[in-house]
C-alpha cells in the first residue's frame, strides 16, 4: 500500500509510535489522517500540527477498550471523510508484574491490547470486504513473537494480539484484506520513560517512533505481515523455533542480567 490519497486512523496517536505513525504518514501525503487517544488533549494537539502542514484531519479522544467508543470513532471518520483505508490499531499499555497482579489490572491490559484489535476488527473487516478490501496495521510488539521479561501481562496480550493478527491474514487474505504486525523492541515513548535504555527491550538499542515509522511506511509498500523496526528480532524468532529449550535457557540469561522488573 502506497499512503498518499488514503484515508488513515491511528490510535495511541498522542504519544510515542502512534504520534510518529500520525507525522509520517501526514508526510506521505495521506488525504486523511485521524488522531485517536485516551488522552483527547493530546489527540486533538496532534491533530493541529497536521492541519497546520495542510493535512484534514481529527483528534479524537477514545478508550479503545470500549468497543462503543472505538466504533464511534471510525464511524465518525468515515461520516467525515469516507471510507477508511488503514486502519492502525496502535494504543497499548504496560504493567510490570506476573501472575500475582490483581485481576482488574489483567483485564484493563487484555482489554487495551487484545480486545481493542477485535473491536476495530468486528467493525470494519465486513465493510474492507465489502468494498473490495482495505489494511489492519496492529502494533504487537517483538513480546508478541518472543517474551516480555517482566510483565507477563504484555507478554500474553502481545502474543494474543500477534495470534489475531494472523488469524485475520490467513482467513481474510484471499478476500482484499491486507494485515500488518508492527513489532518493535524498545522505542521512545511513555511505555520506555521509567526504564533506562528501555530496559531488556532495549537490548538492541532505543529506536525514535521516525525510525519506527519509516520501517511502516516499507512494510506497508511491501505489504509485508511481520514489520520489524529491530531485524535482530527474525534471528531470536528463528532461534526460538528451532531450539526452544535453549531459547528459554537464553532467555533466563537475559532475565538474571536484567532483573525480573525489565
């Protein structure tokens, strides 16, 4: 997919990867691009410095974990502008913790980064179909195809978001729908602010959500499944394939340099 002309949401769009998504694809020349965020100040920010630059525009404030809300968004996108022709399912959140973290905690974070994938999905999959096709960028993180050293929340939502992402590609693929999983290690953002140089995530080095961004902007061209801002990530994935054992082995390596708190 080519970004100019096209009509483009990004939630998550405040902050971080989402606000870099926002900037690039204004740069690209998209006839639209829509701010979405729990933050709506933050939102409605970016949204200005993209009129400003001369792209249409909205910020809107949206928990994507409230499937009305998220609809309400993409129906007022598309009453406003016409149908959507990417969609990018990017808002996520952090805990640090495992098994003993309450259940609302585990919920709130299933809800963000799993059930907000589903809702864009459940709305606009029909209607992509129904006019021929469309594209589903989802923001799963390299968590979703390794681990999260530290979080067993993000690790399990990562790989449920991963799961469903691939899912849609393999039933929908023959049908015009295009999907895409963005899955970074560590980048500038809120998600990184607490952790010096990202943490475990970090390992491979920081990105800044432009360099993330420009990865999308090839993948998407390519119309490839997996983006990986970090290609290092490949290389673990294989790894992880061919030799679970010593992967995990690895892994708890990696856990004993860092710590259990990423």
């Amino acid at each position: 997919m080519q970004i100019a002309e096209r009509v483009v949401v990004v939630t998550g769009a405040a902050s971080g990867i989402g606000r870099g998504l926002a900037q690039r694809f204004a740069a690209e020349g998209a006839r639209v691009v829509v701010a979405v965020d729990y933050d709506g100040p933050g939102a409605t920010a970016v949204a200005d410095e993209l009129a400003a630059a001369g792209t249409a525009t909205l910020g809107l404030p949206v928990d994507v974990s409230v499937e009305a809300d998220l609809v309400g968004a993409i129906e007022q996108t598309e009453v406003a502008f016409g149908p959507i022709d990417l969609f990018c399912s990017n808002a996520g959140i952090l805990s640090v913790g495992g098994e003993e973290l309450p259940d609302d905690e585990w919920r709130r974070m299933i809800d963000v980064n799993v059930m907000a994938h589903i809702y864009a999905a459940r709305n606009l999959v029909p209607k992509m179909l129904e006019r021929g096709g469309g594209y589903l960028l989802n923001t799963c993180s390299a968590a979703g195809l390794l681990t999260q050293i530290g979080s067993a929340p993000y690790s399990v939502t990562k790989h449920a978001a991963l799961s469903f992402a691939e899912w849609l590609a393999v039933t929908y693929g023959d049908q015009g729908l295009k999907v895409s999983a963005l899955c970074p290690q560590a980048v500038e953002s809120k998600m990184t602010a607490g952790f010096e140089g990202g943490g475990v995530a970090g390992v491979d080095g920081m990105l800044s959500p432009e360099q993330v961004a420009d990865a999308v902007i090839e993948g998407l061209s390519d119309e490839r499944f997996l983006i990986l801002p970090h290609p290092e990530v490949i290389d673990y994935f294989r790894r992880k394939a061919d030799d679970y054992d010593r992967w995990l082995a690895g892994m708890r390596r990696l856990q004993a340099r860092f710590g259990p708190q990423m």
